[in-house]
C-alpha cells in the first residue's frame, strides 16, 4: 500500500516538473474618445496693412500768401470746417472788376434793346433801311453775348475768391500743417498744405495666394460678394501689435480680379469699423479670414491617427471590447485636432492611447482615468502668402 502512494506522489510530482501551468495572457489597456460631430471654422492667416478709409490733402487751389491757419494740429476737423485763409484782395479785387464790368454790359444790353425796339417799327413804315435793322440787331445780339461773358468772368472771380477759404471737404483728423504762414502757397509755391484721415472705419489689405482663390472658389465662397443663402459670411479679426484680439471684425467687400504675375497672388480688401481708431492708417497687423465652415465635421484628435506609407489609420473599438484597424480619409488639421472626412461615424470610440500594442481583432481593456485632451477645435490653415509677406523689409 505504501509503495502505490509513493507511486502516485512520484507520478504527481513529474507531471507537475513537466508540465507548464498555462497563464491567461493579459488584456491591453487603452484610453478611447468618441468621433464628435461639429461645425468647424477653417481660417486663413495672412499679413495686412491698415490703410484709411477716406485720405484727402488740402491743396491752395490759387496763389497767395498764407494768413490765417484756424484748427489745432492733430485734431479732429469735420466737414466744411474752415482751415486756411489765403491772402484775399487781389482775388476781392477781381471780383469786384467783374461785377462792374458784367453792369456795364448789362447797361449795354438795355440800350441795344430799346435801340432795335424804335427801329423795327419804322423799318415796317419803311422810315428805316434794312442796314439800319441789321445793324440794330447785331448790336443787340453782341451787348446780349456780353453779358454772358461777363457773369461767367464773374463767377469765375467769385470762385477764387471762394477758394482763398480753405474748407475741410470731409470729416476726419487733420495733420499737421505742412506750411507757415506768410508762405507764397498755390501755383507758384507750395500747394500742400495738409492731410485729413477718415479713420473711424478702416480698409485692411492683404494678399492671397492663387491657390486660396481656387479653393474659396471649390467651397463656393466668393469674396467680396455677400452671400445671403450662407449662414456664415467670410468675417475678417486682427491681432494688434500686443497680441490681442481687435474687438471688430469685418467683412471683406472687395478681391482684385486678377493675380498679380510678380508674386502669384491677388489683392484682397475688408472693411472694419474703427470707432475708438485703434487702428492707425499704416500699421502692420495679422489677418484672420474665415474661409469656410465645415457642418457637422467629424473629428478626432490627432494623436489617434496613425500615419504610414499606406496611408492613415485608427483603431476603432467594436461593441465586443475588440479593435478594429480603419483606414480613414483626412481633412483639416491644426491644434492637436484632425476632420476626419471619410472612414468613421459619430460617437463610434477610437483608440486615443495604446494603439502601439494592439493588433487587429484584439481584445482590449477601456480606462480612461489619465486620458487628457485639448479642448481647442479651431482650424486655421496658413498661407504661403503670409510667410513671404512677413519676411518683407516694411
């Protein structure tokens, strides 16, 4: 009896020496994020120039000398608002030469009147020659063209004499003065006299590149025209030169119709409001154009996607806790965010950490207690136009 225990101690201790315990393997563990669905903004960047919407100089129109300056340089002037007086009595002078020369002519003009009206009468009594009435009517037709000339000599005087009242033609901000007073101004000296700025709303240029064009034009977004069955509208934002965000934005109303052969890009012009003139006429800014809006955009971060020679890839998990590997069609990418354009559907759950160790139709464990993610969906797509403007000497 002792030796069939003894048999099958020994018997169990070989197979235990000779046969490994099988040891379940263990079960990957991911972090996962669902496809979220939203409307995305695709921006453009690009370099601009503040220009003013409204840039007048004040010009003497005659010569004179230079009198009176009335306005504060640097101040806001407004319409019509007198800026300059011109020396004025040659030009009164003038005037008042016309005004007598124009009664002289008029005085004329009765005589020859009252001249034809006693000669017609008796030319019809034959008391008077047809020379005679000739003449009576060309005497009266020449004082009548004298007239004519004289008031428009007149007015011509009086239109000098206005513009030795130098006005402001618009409401703006008046530089300062480009001349002294007692200087010759106008056709024989110096004829600038100021600048006025119009700058409670301001034009912003920049340029886009040809490629911008063709694919504003694939989105059906033309620029410089409203488009009233969209539900956005291609809005303009700056940066100012603290990087901060202009609290207006704009619209653009106008693209140069050609592409400028020198740089291989086209002018394109907003218009922002400026009602604190935060914005200077010649200042450099940053441009933010909204391009187009992508609806209902499928998205992922762009740590889940996996990039190779292939093509792009993510792990997708099924219901059953097992991976799936999808090839996916890519969109826009900027801020750790990627459109995903074609391969998944909302709300399905794609691999976001611990791809690296999963194969196709593996089982995986889910925790998502350390997954961190950026918060951020804005896509901004630069321009090639921005980096050669900005590597400019302005």
């Amino acid at each position: 009896m002792y030796t069939c225990v003894a048999l099958v101690f020994v018997a169990a201790a070989v197979w235990v020496l000779t046969h490994r315990r099988a040891v379940k393997p263990d079960v990957p563990v991911i972090a996962t994020v669902p496809v979220t669905q939203e409307d995305v903004n695709i921006y453009g960047e690009y370099v601009g120039r503040v220009r003013a919407q409204q840039f007048v100089e004040i010009r003497a129109r005659v010569e004179g000398f230079l009198e009176e300056m009335l306005f504060e340089e640097g101040t806001y002037v407004t319409k019509n608002q007198v800026l300059f007086v011109i020396n004025q009595e040659q030009y009164r002078a003038k005037a008042d030469k016309a005004r007598a020369q124009l009664k002289k002519d008029e005085a004329q003009e009765r005589k020859a009147e009252r001249d034809l009206e006693r000669i017609r009468p008796l030319y019809e009594q034959n008391a008077a020659s047809q020379l005679d009435l000739d003449n009576a009517v060309a005497a009266y037709e020449s004082a009548v063209a004298s007239v004519a000339m004289s008031e428009a000599d007149l007015f011509q005087a009086e239109q000098e004499l206005g513009y030795t009242i130098v006005r402001s033609p618009i409401s703006g901000n008046i530089s300062e003065r480009l001349v002294d007073l007692g200087t010759l101004v106008g056709t024989g000296g110096k004829s600038l006299l100021a600048t006025i700025v119009k700058s409670d709303t301001v034009l912003v240029d920049f340029s886009m590149t040809a490629l911008d064009y063709l694919k504003s034009k694939e989105r059906n977004v033309n620029l410089g025209q409203k488009d009233s069955t969209r539900s956005w509208q291609p809005y303009v934002t700056v940066t100012l030169a603290d990087n901060t965000v202009y609290p207006y934005r704009g619209l653009v109303d106008f693209a140069e119709p050609q592409v400028d052969p020198r740089t291989g890009t086209f002018s394109v012009r907003a218009e922002m409001p400026n009602p604190d003139r935060v914005l200077l006429p010649g200042q450099f800014t940053k441009v933010r154009l909204l391009l187009d809006v992508i609806e209902d955009a499928l998205m992922v971060p762009q740590k889940a996607v996996i990039i190779e020679k292939g093509g792009a890839y993510i792990y997708v998990v099924r219901r059953d806790s097992t991976v799936e590997r999808r090839f996916v069609e890519l969109g826009p990418e900027q801020d750790n965010y990627v459109v995903v354009e074609r391969g998944v559907a909302a709300g399905e759950q794609v691999v976001a950490e611990g791809y690296h160790k999963l194969t196709p139709g593996m089982r995986v464990r889910i925790d998502n207690s350390n997954l961190t993610l950026p918060s951020d969906s804005t896509f901004v797509r630069p321009s090639a136009a921005s980096d050669t403007l900005t590597n400019r000497n302005v």
